[in-house]
C-alpha cells in the first residue's frame, strides 16, 4: 500500500497563509531590530516590485507562449495613474490613517485597470500575430505609450504628467509590508487561475493552438485574458514603483526596462512562477551586492547571465512549480510510512519474545 497523504485545498491555503504570515513576521522582527537597514529594505521592496512585474509577464510569455516586449509601458501607466491620483488625494489621505490606506488601495486598483484597459486595447488587435511579428509590434506600442505620456500635456493644454521633466513630490506610501502583501497576492491570484479552467485552457493554446481551437477553446478570448490580466498586474507594480520612489521619469520605461523584465522570465524559466520569483529577487540583488565592484560589476552582471544561459538554457528552475502542499504531502507520508515500518519491526519483535 502506499502511504501518501491528501491534503484538502482549504488546508494548503491555510498553510500556505500561515507561512506567508510567519515570513512577513520575521522580516518586520528584523526590520524593528535593525538587522534590515533602511537601505536593505528598500533593496527587498525594489525586488518585490520586480517579482510582480516578472510573474505577470511569465503569464504570457510562459504559460500562453506568446512573446511581447511592451511590459515597460504598462508599468508606466500603473504608475503614472498612481502617481497623478496620490498627488491629487495627498491631503486627505494624511488626515486619517484609515482614508489613508483605503486612498493606496484605490490607486493601486486604478493603476491595475488603467494598465488592464490598454492591454486590451493593444491585445485586440495585436494577438492576432505570432513570434517576432507580436514582439516587434508590442515594443511599439510600449515606446507609443512613453512617449505619449512625454508630450500628452502640450496637446491637453494643463499640466498631467509634467512630461520630460517628470512628475515629482509622489507621496512615497510603499512599505516592505504593502510589497510583501501585493507581492503574495499577486503571485496567489495568478496560481489560482492558472490551476482553473482557465489556466488549463491558456495552456492548451501555449502547446497547440489549432488543437485547442478544434476542442471548443475560444483562442482569441483567453489571449486577450491572459494579456489583460498580466497588463493589470503590470499597472499594479507601477504604482507601488511611484510611492517607492516619489517621483517619475518617462525615459525609466523605455524598451530597455521591458528587456530587462523579460531577462528575469527568461533566467527564472518560462512557464514557472518559482522561477520567476528567485530570478527576479537575484537580478534585483546582485547589482547591490556587486557596488564594492564599480570597475567590474556590469561585467560580473552580464558574465553571470551569460553563463546561465549556456549551462541552464531552460532557465533557473524549468517549467517547475514549487508547491508547498506536495511537499508537504510527501513528508507526511514518509513519516506515517516510517512510523508504520517502525510498528511492523515493534509487533514481530513482540511475537519472537
């Protein structure tokens, strides 16, 4: 007989939950006690915005196998729409703590539907095409969006975005806590998709697309979706970019940023939102932690992704998903499979006396 062990799905989200909650303890415990600085906070923020951004591209490059290469310009919407709704709220989110967080909830939301309405706009037309073709189209849309947002004051006639001179004094509200929770959330809604009808659909249409079509999958639907919805939490990392930060700069979202997003996709290995997480924390990490290197460090940086890509082409994990419920499934039933072998020798010793 085998010893394996189900666990219910109320129960590996209760752990799962339990976990998440211990580990945002244990970093607030070190934040207080001054073992994570300022400086090392804003390290880890900066890597949970990179996180978001690289788990909702893997959702169209790794799960529906497509390629764009406009991320950029999502997470520029995200943040201006953030940015413009915070300035204009500053007021009245400091007169009261609770107005306060329900203000960054609103904007992280408006962020999130701001990017949500272009990705649709531009998916419509552009999913229709396939490989180069999607990733040269989509990087113009990305350089569209920039340089809409550089010029778009002139043509509204008041000043909106402030253009090439930026949109400065943003209430800078990220904390490594609302990072950390966003970061869970986002990383919980894409997974719970991904394992519904849903997800099983989009990864239909990454590995035939004429075979899921001919099976009643409504291809053009699930494209849309799937873009949509890595577009929204795009938009969602902008904002919290913008209140990191505190102030924007139209040329940070050039299709520079967007390569640079697909890099950590690409490292983390397509398809896996484990990989995705690791990858896009080690990039976000490994040029603070090569600073003492200044003469070096862009050449220890690009010797790293280069030999990553010749020893694990596949990426840093593959297509593998890490999940805490097999895992745990698997030790339970060693230790009852342990436990019964260890009751067998106890009755036969018993009968030999």
């Amino acid at each position: 007989m085998k010893a394996g062990i189900r666990l219910s799905t109320p129960a590996r989200y209760g752990i799962n939950t339990l976990l998440l909650a211990g580990l945002l303890g244990l970093l607030l415990a070190l934040s207080f006690a001054g073992v994570i600085t300022s400086y090392y906070s804003k390290v880890l923020m900066l890597a949970g915005i990179n996180i978001i951004l690289t788990v909702s591209l893997n959702m169209v490059t790794g799960y529906l196998g497509q390629l764009p290469l406009g991320h950029a310009g999502f997470m520029a919407v995200g943040a201006y729409t953030g940015g413009i709704f915070l300035k204009a709220v500053e007021d009245i989110s400091a007169s009261s703590g609770g107005i306060y967080y329900v203000m960054i909830l609103a904007a992280l939301m408006l962020s999130g539907l701001a990017a949500m309405v272009c990705g649709v706009l531009i998916g419509i037309p552009v999913l229709r095409l396939r490989g180069d073709y999607l990733a040269i189209i989509t990087l113009g849309f990305g350089e569209i969006i920039r340089i809409i947002i550089t010029n778009i004051d002139s043509v509204l006639g008041f000043k909106l975005t402030y253009g090439a001179d930026g949109l400065k004094r943003i209430p800078k509200f990220s904390t490594l806590t609302i990072v950390f929770l966003a970061v869970a959330v986002t990383c919980f809604l894409i997974h719970t998709v991904m394992k519904s009808r849903h997800g099983r659909a989009i990864l239909a249409i990454r590995d035939n697309e004429i075979a899921a079509e001919s099976c009643g999958v409504n291809v053009t639907f699930y494209k849309v979706f799937a873009f949509a919805m890595s577009a929204f939490f795009a938009g969602v990392a902008g904002c919290l970019y913008s209140g990191y930060i505190g102030s924007l700069q139209p040329s940070v979202f050039d299709f520079m940023r967007s390569i640079e997003i697909l890099v950590m996709v690409v490292l983390g290995g397509m398809g896996s939102m484990l990989g995705s997480v690791v990858s896009a924390t080690v990039l976000t990490i490994l040029p603070e932690a090569l600073r003492g290197f200044d003469d070096y460090r862009t050449v220890i940086y690009s010797l790293t992704l280069v030999l990553m890509m010749i020893f694990r082409p596949k990426g840093l994990m593959g297509s593998y998903d890490f999940s805490m419920g097999r895992a745990l499934e698997k030790l339970l039933g060693g230790i009852r499979a342990l436990l019964a072998k260890a009751g067998g020798r106890s009755e036969r010793g018993g009968k030999k006396a």
